[in-house]
C-alpha cells in the first residue's frame, strides 16, 4: 500500500486559532477533515467515503462553529447534541473529532479495527451520541433526546444529520409526527440533500417527491440551502433559532463526494454509466494518490487566501500493525470484490436466481436499495419488468411481497439480515401466517466481516425467524450448495425459505455434492473423537482448521456442515452422532436461538456444547473479530480439546 | 345473556333485488349489516363495533355496489380486491360476507370462536383478502396486489380501507412513496377518518395534521367526502377512473359508532368525559337492546321509504353452544375488566407503576395509544409530564426511549407484545447497543384471550428478544411477583428488563412469595415423581390442575413457578432439578425459543420435554384455545403421565 500522510490536530489548532474569516476557516477544516477521512478509510482499507464528503461542510460548520459541545464538552448536561442518523457518514465525523482532539490519533489510524473506531457510530467512542447505521432511527432518537432536555431543563440544542435516501424509512415519518405535536423547538433535522443513494439516485429509487414538502406536511419548518456554503448554513441556523413553536428541517442541497472531483456524483455518476462507485470502499492506490493530491491542493489554496501558512502534514504510520484480513478475504465493498468471484456464496446466488428467473415466469425479485451488494442486480438487468425496487423500506417490501404472494407471484426479497429478519419482523410473521410462500435473502449473515460494526452484524436472524412455524431456514457453505438450495427454495420448497448468505468471499473452497437432502448435511471430515457442527463459508472454514489443529494433538474432530438450520432429519442426526459423547456446534449466531438449541430440541438426551458469538459482535478485521469471541480455528481446537479431555 | 336475533341472508337478498334507488338501497344495506355486526358482537362477547359502525357505509357501498368481487367470484383473477388494513373493522364486513352469501350463518354465530371467524382478517376465512390486525401493513400489501395484477395483465382494482390513527404507523409512508412511484393508478386507499383512535381524538395522540397534505406531498390523488353518502362515495371512485396515472386516495369523513346514536363518537366522548369507550368490548344487556332497538327502526323506516316490506328477523340461537370461559375470565375489552381487579397481574402493574413513579422522578412512561390496555392511564393522569404519548408508531417509541435513556431518564416502555418485540425489534437492538435501560412492558403476552386470533397473539417474543446480550425476560404470575419484578427492574435491574404481562384475568390466585431473586423461581407444589415449569397465570393454572388431575392418577407431579425466562440461577436449578428423570416445561410461547430453550442451555445432562403453542395459535374462547393446543390441564397431565411412564 501507498504511503500515508495525515493532517495532525496541530494543524487544526492552528487554523481554528487564526483569525481568518469564518466562512472561509470553516470551508478549510472542512477540507482538512477531508483529507484525513480519506486517509483513514484507505489505511482501514473500507468506509463509506461518498457520504463523508458530501456531509463535510455541514459537519464542520457545526462541529467547528455552530454548536457549543467541544466548548462544554461531551458529558455536559446543557450541551448541543449532534449525531449522524445514517451513520455511514462517520469517517468524516472522526475526522472533525480527532480536530478537536475527542479522538486520539492511535484510534483515528485505526478504523474499523479492534479496539479502533467502528465502522458505525457507536457510543463506546468520544464524541458519538448515538448507535446509528441502521436507517431511519435517527429522528427518533433525536426527539426523544430534545424531550429530555426540555423535560430536565437541560439547555442545548440537538442536531440529527440524515441523509436522503434514508428518508425512505418509515419511521422517520413516526419521529416528525411525533416531534411536531410535542413542539420540539430544540430539534433540528438536516438532510444530506444528495439525491442519490447507495449507487443510484434517488429518483431512479424511490423518489422523495417535493422533500419540502413532505416536512411542512408533518409539521414542520423547513428551510433549504447550499450545504456546502458555509455562510448559507449560518443563515440557516441564524433563523431558526426564531422557531421556538415547532422542530425545524434544513434541507442541504450537497454532492455526493464533494471536494474530490472524481468522486462527486454528477462526475461520477457519468463516469460509471450511472452508478455511483463511490459510496462504500476504500479507494486504490491511484485513485487515493489523486484525490490525496486534490485535497492538498486545495487546502494549500485555503490557506494561502486565508493568509496563513502552508500545511503540515505527518506520516500516518507508526508502531501500528496492518490489517490482518483471513485467507482470500478483502472487506466488503463494491470496488474489491470482483478479482475472485467464484469464492463468493452470494455471487452463485445472484448467477442461480438469473437461471432461474428465466424458468420461472413467477418469479420476481425485490430489493432495498442493495442490489450490488445483494448480486440483484444482474436479475434487474436481465428482467427489469420482474424486479421490484422498494428503497430503503424493508417494511414495505415485505408486505408488498406478501401482497405479491397471494397473487400468483414468487417473490424473492433481498436485505441484509441484520435490517430484513429484524426491522421486517412482524411483516414476514404476517406474511407467513397467509401461507404463501416467499423466500427471504438474509445478506450479510453472521460475524465476518466485522468493519462495518454491530449495526450490519447479524447474529440473531435464525432467533428472529425461527419460531415461526413455516419458515425454513438454511445457510449455504458453498457456491454449489448456494444454487441448489436456492433451486430447491423456489422449485420444491412448501413454505417459506430464509436463506442466510454470507457476503465476503469464502476463505477456501469446500467441497459439497450437488444434491441436498432437507434436514440432512454432509460430513466432510471423519474423526472418531468428537464432531462438530458448522455453517456457512466463514464458520466452517475455522471449524476445518480446528479439525486439523485438533489431528495434530491427537484428537479425530468429525465436521459437518449443516446447511438446515431448523430443519432437522431425526433419524440422519441421530445416527451421525450416535457414537459421540458429545455434540459440538460452531454458530455463526449467537448462541442463542441457533442450530445448537434446533440440535438440542432434537437430541433431548445428548449433551450439546455451543460455541457462538457472546455479547455484542466484535468490530474489526474478520481475523480480529473471529479472536475477539474465541471462534477463530485455534481458539476452537483449544477450546474443544479441553471440553473433550473434560 | 339477551335473546339474540339476526337479519336473515334472504332479506338482503330481497333488498339487494329491489327496484329500490341505488343510494338508498346501499344506507339500507349498510344498517342491516350494522345490525348483524352488533348481533355477532354481542354473542362472541367481545369485538370492535365502534370501528365496524364508522366503516360501514364505505364496505357496503364498495362491495355491494361499486366492486366486482361478488359478481365475479372471490377466487377471479380479475376481481376488484378490498381488505381492510386496521382489521379491527371486521365484524362489519363478516356482516357483508354474510349478506352476499360467501360466509355462511353458522360461522357468523361464531365469531372469535374455534373454527369459526377471527377476530381479525385471516385468509382462511372465505371473502378475506389479506391478513390484518397488526397496523399500518395494508398499503404495502395492496399496492404489492396491485403490482402483480398489472404484472399479469389482471383486472380488477385495489381497495385498501385504513383507519386514520392507523395512519401513525410509518409504514404507511413507505407504501404511498413505493405505490406513486410504480404509478399504480389500479389502488385506492379509503380512509375511514373519524378522527378518533382506539379512546381518544387522534389530535390528542398524534396529530396527523393536514391529511390531504400528507398524501398530495406523496405523490398521491386525493379526494373527501362524507364517508356516511353513498351518492358521495359514488362520486368520489366515479372521479378517480379518471385517474391513470397514479394512485387515489379518499378521506371519508365518518363518525366512529356511526348509526347508534350513544356509540357516535361525539355523544360518546361527552358521555365519557374525553374517552370513548365501545371501540372494543361487547355492550351489556340493556345497551345491545338500545342499539339493536334503533337500527331495527332505522332499517323500518328506510324499508318503508323505499317501499319495500318490514324487516323479517329470525333466532340468531340455535345448535351452537355458548362460549366458555376460564374461571373468571371476561374476554379483552375495556368495558368488562373492572369487576375482578385484584386478578389481573397487569391492573398490579399499573398501580405499582404509579408508586414507582412517585419514588422516582427519572422515570417516564411511553405509549403507544394502548395506555388503557395497558393500565399507564393512572400515571398518565399522576404524572402527565412524565408521560410521552407516541401514537401507534412502536418503532419510534422505542427510538425515543433510546434517547431518553441516554439522557438521565428511565423509560418504561409500553404495548402489546405482539407489536413491540416485533415491529420495533431493530430499534430495541440498536437501543441494548448504547448499554443505556430501558424497561420494555410487553402486555397481552402469550395465547390467551385467544378471541382477537394472531396477529395480536404474541407467542413468539422471548426468542424475538433472547438473543440480546443485555436484555432480561420475565413474566410474573400474580400481582404481587409483578410489583416485585417490576419495582426489581427499575430499582435494581443493571440492563433491559422485558417483562411480560397478561392482560386477561387470572384464573387462579397464585400465593408467591414477595421477595425475588434473580434467577430462581419458586416450588409451588412439591411432587417426587416429575417437575414442571411454567410461567405466567395462564399457564400455571393449567399446571397446577394437570397436577392436580395426576395426583388423582397417582402420579406426584412437582410445579415451578418460574418468572425468569432467560436468566438461570444456575446451582439453584440444578438442586430443584436433581432427583428428576425427566424436566418438563409449559410454556406460554412457542416451543422454540422459550424457556424451555433456556432450561436445555443450562442442564446439558438432562433432557427436557417442552409443551408449548405449536403452530399458529388457535384463535377462540381461553378454554377453546388450550385444547387445540393440548395445553389445557387435562391434556397437559395425559401428556406428561404417558411420557413419565414411557
């Protein structure tokens, strides 16, 4: 990798301390911010860079000038409260707190890594408010903090950045609502008015419709202006401290990945043939050395108006270690993951759900705003009239599938698990309990990768969804066994089929025959001593090493890998683990609600020993995060050998 | 109980055939099927009128008149579709079903009976379109109907019917931006706008302000008019054929209780000081005969008017049996609870929430327009600044509450279990990541009343919450465990509580002991030959009379009343457990992910045998749903004997 330089907090003391017109300081650390939030998502090696830049002004305007909380502080009771309702804007929001020293450089290098900077806002770190990155929430949470102030008397203003693509959700409409009638003058929302989402613009989404609007429907003021003008956003922020009757919106017309020519978005937009390339993902070396020298360029230029000296920069390396990723494993993100496609489960299911969509003249595919990172999109391509795009709207979509399924459709729903089984919980119970069939694609199951942080971890999925009675849930191990559980979810299937995808690459390449058998899973090590099962391209991969680990020391670890979930063929299972005293199991779950409490219902007379991901799932490389819960390979060896000796 | 008599499907048939003027005709049609709703109501003893009379007008108008499902079949592909999404409607349109023909009179004698209707839309039931009860789904799913039908080259237009404090739920936003951006100029969404919700105006909940706005800055058409004219009704969908580019929407103002002069919303809120009061819950005797009284002169009066002969009534009695209940055990609804106080575990809840509140003025309440269900109307009128009313919109309740959390407060939140762990199950997620507390009052846990069917049943929420690293489950069984669980949450509790309640009677009073320690539970009845667990007063009933009966079968069974759900006592347990063979757990849950689950974690060694709510829960009287479950006393003590000798 390139070398890396970043701006120190020096330098943005020395700018802040200057005299130089406000407007323009404001516009410089805005720049200077950016500098670094490039800087750490390539030393990361993934972050959302489109959405931290488009922000920047705005968060610089406030962080820097508008709002009193670096001046009183981030436990302060009065203090002005702002957080990042979309969350993915955060590289940004770490480089204006590393400005005015919240965050120490150490965890600024470390982004995304253990014990770093996760990859969403999360509390644990200085200066974050709230746990966002999920969408939608952040109205909501900002209501009920101005309700707070207000009820406690507490002074401060509370500020909720959301972006516009994520005004799709429903329950931002709940929060205005709801923050209207209580007349939250405290309150104040500005939307990222980029009218453009994950790689599309809104528009070609779903539109957002006159967003003014909108909020003046829900009760509010609205105000709209340039975001990144610094004075327009003072202006802004001047009148509506003469709103004391109602919360106020200020719509922010931005650029997506303002302030790097390549990456903002009416550019990049043509340039990709329009998609946007630059919402999730690190830049490569060259594209990184170009934006870096655009930066430099024009913060130099700031500089030299403003009448101050030229910039300071210093090396970003230093006694700290390189990510560590697993075998074959970059982080997730559109731009790094087309070299070794074949190793991909999710990209066997997207090439499956194209063939099948061609026998299949029932059969339609929705989406939620993640048909590149869900491999939907070649089905979109292929048969536009038959893909469904519902926006970042989870809710909806499944009960428009719902409506679909009773209808002589099939429908294939698309999101991460972490949003679908959870935020659509209660729409796929009502779905289910019509009977029709629909088969949900749980994306991005399970520990790995772990960068972007618990907001996009799913380790409850199976606990969501499992207690409903027709709802089949299985986890392909393999790009071949991915086609054909998808074949046999659309093709025989009698109830619905949650089928959990992991989104990185397989770290190596496991065998499975073509055929599946319902219940059953397939052996793929003998061992007399004991026998574990796993799931999913991550977990069996460690489970495979703990085996070969294990061999070393002596002790024969059978392993199987169990693609059913909570579908089990009693009398397979009880002659697999017949012979064993004990009964392991690797979740890529919690160890609560997975396969190992599905083996425990069934074998009531057989102890089960669970290994899954305690507590909150660990953010960092895949490496770090396996080590931090003890599900690494080596982990598990130890771990196994010491309950079997037991 | 009063002699009930019903209008008999040949005298709709008559009317239907009639020469009579089409407006008249349809007030006529319109007031008979208020007259059988009231009848079917007051037989199953319980059932939504208030929401059945304000629809009615807009269901009779659409299905006897302006849609072509009758004359097509239910089962053409391309018949108009209508479902009402708040559901709770649904007296009113079995009445319609009944007067067209596709339900047959012994099912509309047996609302809120096994095998009779739901007491929410099922699609099992012939005429019923989409499953609803939960709020807010139906634009989703309609527009999803709408979709495949265009898809298909189908016929036939959508009618979705919603109410309007329905329209609080944010998935509704998300419905009407995915319907207008698809065009789909085939769906209508009629809103019954009484302006009232479950007891009170919807401007005192939430306000939805200036309706019409909402839907025009979502891309809608959109027309009022007097929800209770046919000629009106007539006008508004005869203006939106000309609409084909989008889709229409109509606010029909209507009066809740419409066609019985004290159930009109506006006498009815004068006579209850604010709150109406027959939005759910059977009247008594004397006010059945007032308003059957009324309509049945009504009816007379519009007969004569239009020429036609008198009304023919008959016995609405016959071979059916009457509902029968548990011991003590009025169905839900408001008007019947107050005569058995001391018995309801969630009547202690409501009170000791009142003291803890005196005690504690961190403490506040969010609801979510259940606060009567739910017994917070005490603190609300104790401690109206400590009480944040959120309309129907759990997921930014729960939001809220996460900001509140953060900010020196202690949030207790409230609404059907059904909902909460569901619907807002990301949101509690993101909420247990900040490690701030909150405490989540799950009320109408479990199966029974059984009347309202699934989508207010809540068997599902402890596997929906379980695999939260910092979320504790308990329910209480008595009132005095639950000031104990409850004064423990907000006193001692260092992560989320969710404490789940019944909201029906106890059947039996369950003597506990008042101090609780975490993790234990309490022998209730000593028994050497087998143990069993169970939870909650529903359930422990049942255990203790399958105890009982096996007693008299020589068999001595032992019951534990066990309150915590996901926090074992472990050496506690393993001392209660020692001298059995076999464990054995009732839950008031589905088998998977319940305490049972729980139990097999922690005694590895022991098998355990677990009862619960297979399948979809059954949805009739108490007594009608524990037998269809085999859960009852008797079943339970066969089950148990055969297993304990096998």
């Amino acid at each position: 990798m390139t070398q890396l330089s970043l701006i120190p907090k020096s330098e943005f003391d020395r700018v802040r301390a200057s005299n130089a017109d406000g407007d323009g300081r404001v516009a410089l650390l805005a720049d200077m911010c950016r500098l670094n939030a490039l800087v750490a998502v390539k030393r990361a090696g993934s972050g959302h860079l489109g959405s931290s830049l488009s922000a920047m002004d705005v968060v610089a305007f406030l962080l820097f000038e508008e709002l009193d909380t670096s001046r009183l502080g981030w436990d302060h009771p009065d203090r002005d409260v702002y957080f990042s309702s979309k969350g993915h804007d955060v590289p940004g929001l770490y480089a204006a707190l590393f400005a005015l020293g919240v965050i120490p450089r150490e965890r600024l290098l470390r982004l995304r890594r253990l014990g770093g900077l996760d990859g969403h806002p999360d509390v644990s770190v200085p200066g974050i408010e709230a746990n966002s990155g999920s969408l939608g929430m952040g109205i909501s949470k900002g209501r009920g903090i101005a309700w707070a102030k207000r009820h406690l008397g507490r002074g401060g203003q509370v500020v909720v950045m959301t972006g516009d693509g994520e005004l799709q959700e429903g329950q931002n409409y709940e929060g205005l609502q709801a923050a209207a009638q209580e007349r939250l003058a405290n309150l104040t929302v500005v939307v990222d008015r980029n009218e453009l989402q994950s790689d599309k613009p809104t528009d070609e989404i779903v539109s957002l419709g006159e967003l003014e609007e909108r909020f003046r429907a829900f009760g509010w003021h609205v105000e709209t202006c340039d975001g990144h003008d610094p004075r327009a956003l003072r202006g802004a922020f001047a009148s509506f401290r003469a709103v004391n009757d109602r919360p106020q919106a200020l719509v922010a017309r931005t650029i997506k990945g303002k302030g790097v020519s390549f990456m903002e978005h009416p550019i990049a937009l043509a340039e990709g043939g329009g998609t946007y390339r630059w919402h999730a993902g690190a830049p490569d070396d060259e594209s990184y050395e170009r934006a870096f020298g655009e930066l430099v360029a024009r913060i130099g230029e700031r500089l030299g108006s403003l009448g101050l000296d030229s910039l300071a920069l210093e090396l970003a390396d230093g006694a700290d270690d390189r990510p560590e990723t697993l075998e074959g494993e970059p982080e997730s993100g559109a731009g790094t993951r087309s070299q070794v496609t074949h190793d991909y489960v999710v990209n066997a299911y997207g090439d499956e759900l194209v063939r099948l969509g061609a026998e299949h003249e029932h059969l339609v595919v929705l989406d939620a705003d993640l048909a590149s990172d869900c491999r939907v999109r070649a089905f979109e391509l292929a048969y536009p009239e038959r893909f469904l795009e519902c926006g970042i709207a989870e809710q909806d979509m499944v009960s428009a599938a719902a409506g679909l399924a009773r209808h002589a459709l099939l429908p294939v729903v698309n999101s991460f698990a972490s949003f679908l089984a959870s935020r659509a919980n209660e729409q796929i119970y009502n779905q289910a309990s019509e009977g029709s069939k629909v088969i949900y694609a749980l994306h991005y199951a399970g520990l790995i990768p772990a960068g972007p942080g618990k907001s996009h971890q799913s380790l409850r999925d199976v606990s969501l969804l499992g207690a409903l009675p027709n709802v089949a849930i299985v986890q392909p191990a393999s790009p071949d066994e991915t086609r054909a559980l998808l074949r046999w979810a659309v093709e025989e299937a009698t109830e619905n089929v949650a089928i959990r995808l992991a989104i990185g690459p397989s770290p190596r390449r496991i065998e499975l025959p073509e055929a599946i058998t319902p219940g059953r899973g397939t052996i793929l090590r003998a061992g007399e001593d004991a026998i574990l099962f796993a799931y999913g391209p991550v977990m069996l991969n460690e489970a495979l090493t703990a085996a070969e680990q294990l061999e070393r020391r002596g002790v024969e670890l059978a392993v199987v890998a169990m693609p059913w979930l909570n579908r089990l063929d009693g009398s397979w299972l009880a002659d697999v683990v017949s012979t064993y005293r004990h009964v392991f199991v690797l979740e890529d779950h919690s160890p609560v609600g997975g396969l190992g409490d599905a083996l425990r219902r069934e074998l009531e007379d057989q102890p089960v020993t669970v290994y899954g991901v305690e507590g909150w799932p660990a953010c960092g490389t895949p490496a770090e995060a396996l080590r931090a819960h003890r599900l690494d390979g080596s982990s598990l060896a130890e771990s196994i050998a010491s309950r079997h000796s037991g």
